[in-house]
C-alpha cells in the first residue's frame, strides 16, 4: 500500500468557509472528475454555498465558473466564501 500526496495543502484545513457546506474534501474530488481545460465555463445552478465551485476555482484558476442558487441566504453565503476564499 501506498499513500502518494496530491495536494500541497490539506484540504480539509481550508480556513476560509464562513459555514460548512460539502465537506472539502468530497467538493475538490468533484471538481477533480470536471477535467476543466483552460477557459472552459464551469456552472453550478445549484451551488448552496459554494464550497464545490470555490474548490474548483481553487484547483483550476484558469476556468470560468460561474453559481447561481433559489436561496438568497444560500448565495450570501457564497459570496463570502468566495470572498474569504480569495477568488
């Protein structure tokens, strides 16, 4: 058995969610499957607070991604997330 270490930081340390949503780990593994090409557009009609599209932004800076949710509260959320999150 081998364990090989993909990221530089753990994600599971990520600082910046004002409120949990998908745990971390489980939204970048997402992310991962999306395979995203540079200046492809990333949607998530339905992002909650984010924390799937913001790994993705993380992981992927050169995409475009856009999130839109029924929940004001939800995208308050969000934004802040992004905001703390730096994208």
């Amino acid at each position: 058995l081998t364990c090989l270490p993909l990221l530089k930081q753990r994600i599971s340390s990520r600082t910046w969610k004002l409120q949990a949503g998908l745990h971390s780990s489980v939204a970048w593994a997402l992310a991962r499957t999306l395979d995203i090409q540079p200046g492809e557009v990333v949607l998530d009609p339905m992002c909650g607070k984010g924390i799937p599209l913001l790994e993705a932004a993380l992981g992927w800076p050169y995409g475009i991604f856009f999130g839109c949710d029924r929940s004001s509260t939800q995208l308050s959320i969000a934004a802040v997330n992004a905001i703390r999150a730096g994208v």
